[in-house]
C-alpha cells in the first residue's frame, strides 16, 4: 500500500497487510501522505532497505486497535518501522481479531 504526496490520505480498516516484499515499505509506504489505520494486521513483510512494516517518509500514519466501528482487537506484535522525517502516533502494533460494533 502507498501513500504518495501531501494531497493523497488512505484509511484503512480492518486489513490485512502480509507477505508483501520491497525496497522500502512492504506493507506501507507513506510518502507525504497521511495513513490512519484501524485494527490492520502486519505480518511477513520483508524490505532489502527500511521499513518492513511501514516506511514514512515525512508523512503522518496513526495506527488504532479500536475504532472506526470496531473494538476488542488483540494486540499483537510491534510494527517494524522506520519513520524519516514524519510523525507516527498511537500504538505501533499489529491488531487481529477486532469485531464489529
């Protein structure tokens, strides 16, 4: 999944970000863009570069376990991410298993 330029914005729910391969950002690359994630599963991804899990670049991602509709997600494993120049908030962790609302 990219994000790429200060004018484009993605919000994902519920997804499932896994087996990707990359130069940089596998699972996301966020490129001046702005990513909101809710409940968003990150597994296997590999990069030879940066950010298996999530490269930003000067952009802005926030993870969420709950929210947009959904609740009781499971924390699972920290995001292996590299963050160059952006902001990254909430908890950088891999959520499953949320169920709607």
């Amino acid at each position: 999944m990219v994000v790429y330029s200060s004018d484009s914005s993605a919000t994902l729910v519920n997804c499932l970000l896994e087996r990707n391969s990359a130069f940089q950002g596998a699972g996301l690359l966020v490129y001046y863009g702005t990513a909101t994630l809710y409940g968003c599963t990150f597994t296997s991804n590999t990069a030879s570069s940066y950010g298996p899990d999530n490269y930003n670049v000067g952009g802005t991602v926030a993870v969420n376990g709950d929210g947009a509709g959904y609740s009781n997600c499971v924390e699972g494993d920290s995001l292996d991410t590299t963050n160059d120049g952006g902001t990254l908030g909430g908890p950088l962790f891999s959520f499953s298993d949320c169920t709607t609302d």
